[in-house]
C-alpha cells in the first residue's frame, strides 16, 4: 500500500528538533511517525518518553514504538483524530507528514469525509491537510515544524491554507531544504522546512526566509536569509509566500491593474487520446519522432484543406518569441466530437500568444491565427485592446520582470497556471515605450523564423530596459533580476 511515507535524514531531523527549544518537559505530537527518526532525536535531547505522542496507519511500526515507551496509536490523523479529544494540547507538532496526490487512491476513496472536515481549505494532498490540522492540535504559543513540498508556498490550490497561515499564525521560518534531500528514495520534489507559532501575527512580525540550500551541511550557516514583513504576502491576491516578496514587489501587485486589463486567455481543449487525433506536421523534427513511433504526419497543406486538420500548440518549455508550429489536430466533426473544448472557447482561432504552462521562466511565443491549443502545457491568449499590441505584450510577457513577477513571486513551482499570468501587474506604456518595445520584439520574431538558434541578447536587453524604467525599479532589485532571472 503506497502511505506516501518519505524517510526523513537523521541529519534533518536533528536540525529540526532544534527548531522546538528546549524539549524537556514539553508535550510533542508527531501525527506521521513513521519510523521513528524524530522520536530518536527528541529522546536524545531529553524529551521524556510519556510526554512524546506518535500516531502513523502503519501496524508495523508499532514495535518500534513499545521500544521507545511513548503513547502512541496506529490511527489516520487526518480522518480519526480531533484536538477536542487530545486534551491537554501539544507544545510542538514536528514530522515529515505523508504526500499523497489529489490523484491518490487514499484521497479518492475519503475525499467526502476529508472534505467535511477540511472545508475552509480544499482538498489537494495529504501534507497540506497535516498543517492545517497539526496546528489545531498546538495550545496557544506552541510550534509547529514540518518538512513538506514547497509547492504549497506559491501554487494556486493552495490560496486558502496561505490566506489562514498568513491572517492567523506567526510564520516564524521558511527553509528551503536541499532539492536533492530524498532523491535516493526515488521522490524529486523540492522540499522546505516550516516553523509556524499559533499566535496571532501583528504587522511588526518579519518570517526568516532561507534561501535554497545546496545541503544539508547548510542548515547552520545558510548565505541568503532575509527578514520579510509577514503582512506583505497578503498584498498579493494570491497571498504567495516567496522569498522575493517584499514591500516594493507586493506593492507592484496592489497599486496597478492587473494584465487581464489588457489581455484575455482560457485553457485549451482535451483531445482524451493524443496518438489518434495529433498528427505531427511534416519536415518538421516532430515529424521525425512521429515516424518511429509509427504515428500520423500530415503535409503542411492539410491545415488549409476544408479545415480537416488545425494548427495545435502542444508544447511548454523555454523558447520565446517564436516557434515553428510542429503539431496539428483532428478537426473533422467525429474526431471534435470526442473531445473536452472550454465553453468559452471563442478565442481560438484567434492571432494572439501562447505562454508555456510547463516551463522553469516565463515563456510567450507568436500565435498565428487558426490556432488550437493544449489544455496542459499551452495556453493562449489575445489582446483585447487595440493601444496595446500582441507584440508588446509579447516583449512583456519575455522581460525580465515579469519573469521574475511570474517565476519568482506568483508561481516558484515549473507549472504556471492561468490565473498566476492574469495576476501580473500592467502599467500602461507611453507612445516611445510601447515603440521600442514592438520594434524589438518584431526584430526577434524576424531573425527566429530565419534561424532558430540566432542570438538575440541585445534586442532582449533593450527590451528589459525599457520595461524596467517602465516599471521604476530600482537599481539593486534590477541587478538582482539580472542575475538571476
């Protein structure tokens, strides 16, 4: 049975338990014990076995609990156990709580029962649902420390749990643990150390946010710490909890309209069975793949014959500006027949930009009309206003900036969804502005057509610049993007 369980490194686990102070005489509840890694670290630092309360669902661990002599149960946290009946309640809550997908067994077969008790924030995954929860187990002053994806920091579904850690507990550290932590355990998710405090924030309270750590070797002298006023996360719509995120970017986001202004995009359709209704077009490097897999490749004609086939944008990834179409989709009626299209699906067909949804930066490329696009990795959208053109937004949508808006504020995981690109902040352009940045950006498109690997670094640089004085932003945060975005 897959319970989601990752083993926690002795050398985490320690540094963890440093994080809960002296634990002598302290009530501490792990809610996903596991075997034991914690509990040996919290014996080691004199935690008395009786105040020590380990729960797990896995009966095999049980032995390994009467060993240490602490209260324990073979019970689901998350569907069992209520803070109302744990009373007296807990100092600190520490653990590596269980990751388990929406897609899970686990969460499909109690998703009505998990929904009745975790409402407020939605149901996406296991480890969401242990701090929502851990923290009800917590008296008033207690500490909670957990390792967990850092997905929940930025990604959308998870706009609810940030909103109540923000408006009702002092986040007092961020940690984001080394990439690399489990990858022997074959789990690749970029891992981070929280330390949440139940009381209640003031406008005074800054979280210590630890930059990415390379190892382990790291927790006690990490380079990159910044003190970031808790308060300015909630600035932002979608109440991102990043590392970048202070009062000049949140004010970016309060203080202008958003882009949505200028711009208006939906998800694409679902074709339920790409190998039968995506063909690849020839004399592409698509078409190539197609052939050995033995799959369809049409001519670049059928997109003009009585619209059997379509133009389709598939593709995430980095590439900006402009890229040859390579894919095209089944569009006679028994094949649209079979698939899932958006109601409001008036866009396609439209000339416009596609932006990558699977992509490490923010990439827009040159949508020609008459296209159609995927509802995972692409996703088109149109301008809605002539004063500002597709090649603006196109220069836009590329810049630095906005890269470091979308990437490095809005969305830190590699799946950009569409609301975090309709948050992005817009100022409108003067006349000279808007110019230099089309004139750029037509160059760009011009030189890719003719050769996909062509440099255009100072075209791109022009663009920024712009952009940036557009923007106002100052000198060391430009450096900053710079280099590092």
């Amino acid at each position: 049975m897959n319970r989601g369980e990752i083993l926690t490194p002795a050398e985490t686990a320690g540094f963890m338990v440093e994080k809960l102070g002296e634990v002598g005489g302290k009530r501490i509840l792990e809610p996903g014990a596991g075997e034991g890694v914690f509990i040996r670290e919290l014996l080691r630092r004199g935690a008395e076995p009786a105040q020590i309360t380990a729960l797990d669902t896995n009966p095999h661990f049980e032995r390994i609990y009467k060993g240490f002599g602490i209260d324990y149960r073979i019970s689901d946290f998350l569907l069992h156990e209520n803070p109302i009946e744990a009373q007296p309640l807990f100092d600190c809550v520490i653990g590596n709580p269980p990751y388990l997908s929406r897609h899970s067994p686990y969460l499909h077969t109690h998703r009505k029962s998990l929904l009745k008790r975790f409402e407020d924030i939605g149901v996406y995954d296991t480890y969401s649902l242990f701090i929502y929860h851990g923290l009800r187990f917590l008296k008033e002053g207690g500490i909670l420390c957990f390792i967990v994806s850092d997905s929940f920091l930025t990604i959308g579904y998870h706009r609810k749990l940030r909103q109540s850690l923000l408006e009702n507990y002092k986040l007092r550290e961020i940690i984001l643990a080394p990439r690399n932590l489990f990858s022997k355990q074959g789990v690749n998710n970029s891992p981070c150390i929280i330390v949440i405090q139940k009381r209640h924030p003031d406008d005074r309270h800054e979280v210590a946010f630890v930059d990415r750590l390379k190892s382990e070797q790291e927790y006690r002298r990490s380079l990159r710490i910044r003190q970031l006023p808790q308060y300015c996360f909630l600035k932002i719509k979608s109440c991102p909890i990043s590392i970048n995120v202070d009062n000049f970017a949140a004010g970016l986001f309060s203080s202008l309209p958003s882009i949505s202004e200028v711009m208006e995009g939906h998800i694409g359709l679902h074709t339920h069975n790409n190998r039968r209704f995506v063909a690849a077009i020839r004399e592409t490097k698509l078409a190539d793949r197609f052939i050995k897999q033995g799959r369809t490749v049409i001519p670049r004609s059928f997109l003009s014959e009585e619209e059997k086939w379509r133009p389709y944008l598939k593709k995430g990834g980095e590439e900006q500006y402009y890229r040859e179409i390579e894919e095209a989709i089944d569009w006679r009626p028994e094949a649209i027949a079979r698939y899932d299209i958006p109601k409001k699906g008036e866009l396609f067909l439209e000339e416009g930009v596609v932006i990558s949804g699977v992509s490490r930066r923010l990439a827009a490329r040159y949508m020609p009309e008459g296209c159609s696009w995927d509802s995972n990795k692409a996703i088109g959208f149109v301008n809605t206003t002539p004063d500002i053109s597709i090649w603006y937004l196109l220069g836009l949508l590329n810049s630095r900036l906005y890269n470091f808006l979308a990437k490095g504020i809005l969305n830190t995981t590699n799946c950009l969804q569409i609301d975090d690109i309709r948050r992005l902040p817009f100022k409108y352009p003067s006349r000279a502005k808007k110019s230099a940045v089309e004139v750029a950006v037509k160059q760009i498109v011009a030189r890719l057509k003719k050769n996909p690997a062509c440099d255009y670094s100072e075209e791109q640089a022009r663009i920024d610049g712009v952009i940036f004085e557009l923007y106002r932003i100052p000198k060391e945060l430009r450096d900053f993007i710079k280099a590092n975005f």
